[in-house]
C-alpha cells in the first residue's frame, strides 16, 4: 500500500522538534515548526551526543555534520580533584571502527546544524508562535496559536520540553519533581589535555569538563541543594567559585578562567516520565515532554533524538494513525525508563558521594542503550 502523506505541525523547536521534522520530511510529510521563543532555544553551553544519538542521527544523514560541527570522543574519564584517573568508560561503538563513541557538541551549533537540515528538508520554521489550544476533530486536529492564526493538520508532535503546554492540553498528566541537586555549566577555552569528557569527584559535589570543539569546552558541575533557589549577578559567579574551589591540578587553570555571571547556566536538576499513553487522539508527545532525566546518563539529548526519528518511522506505515502512535509510545516507554531510572539512581548516589557505584550504573545503562532502540 502507498505510503500515506499527513501534515504534522511541531510544538517546539528544541532537539527533539527539529529531528522530529527532518526525520519526517524525508519521508514526504509536510511539517511546520512554531517555538514559541523569540528565537531558537539552545539553553546551556553543550551537551553529549553519545552512540544511540549518533547511531539515530546518522539514519537521518546527520551524524557528520554533528562530528565536524563538535568534538569527537572516545569516552570518559572519570578522576579525583587532583585530576588522577580513577576509572574510565568506554561506551559501545555503535557506528563502526574508527569512529567516536561520543561528540561534545555546543547547543546552538546542534540548532544550526539542525535547522539547516530541517528547511533543507522542506519544514517552514517560525519562532514568537506559543499553542494556545487544540480541538480535536473526527479527521484532524485545530490548532490555535498565540497571534490567533489556526493550523489545520493531520498530527501535533508536542517537543516542548518538561513544562509542556502541548502536554496539558492534551490532559496527560505529567508533574517534573526535584532531585535535589542543581546543575551549572560555562564554557570555557579547551585545555590542551581535553581530549575526553572528565569528572572529577570531590567531597560535596561531582564536576567535569567536555570538549565541544577544537578550541572550547564547557565546565559542568552537580551541587546537592535542600530545594530550589535563585541566583543571579554576582551571587551567581560566588557560588559557582565556592562550588569548583576543591578542583586542582588539571582542572585549576579552567576553574579560575570562570569570570563572568553571565556566561553561566545554573538549572534544578528534575526527573519526570510519564509511565503511560504518549498520545491523545492526534497529538502525540516526545523529548522532555514525556521524559525528563538528571543529566549524569548524558542520554537526554540521545532520546529526544531517537523519538523523532522513531516517530517519523512509525508514521510512515499505511495503518491507522491511532495504531502507529500507540505502537511508538509501547516501544518508546521501556527505553526511557532505563535512562530516567538510571540517571535518577546517579544522581541519588552521587549525593552520597558513592561515585564508583554512580559509574558502575552508568556503565551497564550505556551496555542497555547500544542495543537498537
């Protein structure tokens, strides 16, 4: 049977969305992405693309451009204060010998690359476009945005993130919670010895450097907190200095180029996965919106991207919609959780300072994940 052709409007322009509409105009669907920013979200200085992100990617044909556009890696390095290798990681090799097990990518250099590719792919692209509302009818979905214009479409793919607008109009409940840690980052330039990820383990929190290119890197850290607070200015910078003060040796020159407040992301660290239903009726939810994870498994980007292009895959079959959605969330659900119970369980023994058990978690998680999504 031919392959049916729906028009699918993207609430959110983050990682998953943007995958989401490559993935899906490659296979003859007609997409529009609304981000309801002012401009497009790249929130933090960079992340990790590790194999299963890569091995999604590269389905897609935009494994290389992430490579050329970051900083391949073999893995991680897992170290004390003094900068002495304590344990390393080297993931599976998803996408064959010689090449990276992991990229250090910076997030607007993520976004451009995927952008690029999404209008490329034929996807119109708008920002300042919020979803107000959502009516479901016997044959498609009314979509109601913030300036009062209507979207008629086949399919809604809700992408935005852990506060999901799309989420509670759809009636899927789904409450973030706090894992009682906040997690900073900033980016700094590439030491000459960052070849790799590094952690490096001290008494009151975990901290670690990635490369993003060959000329940056960003310095993250954990900090175990009682609840939720707000920084800014010059308390912000403070903090952060109080929080990196343990780090010595190769981590001292990085720890003390960080000057300025402004260059510096400090988020709560939360957990959330909606154990149930990713859809209702013609909307249907992916990335945060669904599974939010501690940033210890660095697999959350993995995810949002493996989402959208499992998603366009099960849209491209001749079945009923409600069918091909159904069959996307049973497949997805046991694959998050791993990540999002995982990365919780880190997180918790980080906070007691058992990282050679946070390792062995991450570790055999990693081993899970390298079998095919």
């Amino acid at each position: 049977m031919k392959q049916q052709r729906r028009s699918v409007l993207i609430v959110g322009g983050g990682i998953g969305g943007l995958t989401a509409a490559v993935a899906l105009c490659r296979r003859g669907h007609a997409v529009e992405v609304v981000e309801q920013q002012p401009g497009w979200p790249a929130v933090g200085w960079g992340l990790s693309l590790t194999g299963p992100a890569l091995r999604a990617l590269d389905s897609i044909g935009l494994a290389q451009q992430c490579m050329d556009a970051g900083y391949p890696m073999r893995g991680i390095r897992n170290c004390d204060t003094a900068g002495n290798v304590l344990h390393e990681i080297e993931p599976p090799s998803l996408l064959g010998p010689g090449r990276p097990v992991i990229v250090g990518l910076g997030r607007p250099a993520l976004s451009r690359v995927l952008r690029t590719a999404a209008e490329s792919a034929g996807a119109l692209l708008s920002t300042d476009a919020e979803l107000v509302d959502l009516t479901f009818r016997a044959d498609d979905v009314r979509a109601v945005l913030g300036d009062g214009t209507e979207r008629i479409v086949d399919l809604v793919v809700g992408a935005d993130g852990v506060g999901s607008r799309t989420r509670s109009l759809i009636g899927i409940d789904g409450k973030p919670s706090f894992l009682g840690q906040y997690v900073w980052r900033t980016m700094v330039e590439r030491p000459d010895w960052a070849t790799c990820t590094h952690t490096f383990n001290a008494p009151r929190h975990a901290s670690g450097l990635t490369p993003i290119s060959p000329e940056h890197a960003y310095i993250f850290s954990t900090q175990n907190v009682a609840q939720v607070s707000h920084l800014s200015g010059e308390a912000l910078l403070a903090e952060f200095r109080e929080v990196l003060a343990p780090l010595e040796g190769w981590m001292a020159g990085a720890r003390d180029a960080v000057d300025d407040p402004d260059a510096i992301v400090r988020r709560p660290v939360l957990g959330l996965l909606v154990d149930g239903p990713w859809h209702r009726d013609r909307a249907i939810l992916i990335g945060d919106a669904v599974h939010t994870c501690a940033p210890h498994m660095i697999s959350g980007a993995a995810l949002a991207i493996e989402d959208a292009v499992l998603l366009a895959e099960h849209l491209d079959g001749p079945g009923p919609l409600e069918e091909a959605l159904s069959s996307f969330g049973r497949r997805r659900l046991p694959r998050a959780k791993i990540v999002v119970e995982a990365s919780s369980t880190m997180s918790g023994l980080e906070r007691e300072h058992r990282y050679a058990e946070e390792h062995v978690v991450q570790e055999a998680a990693f081993a899970a994940l390298a079998k095919d999504a």
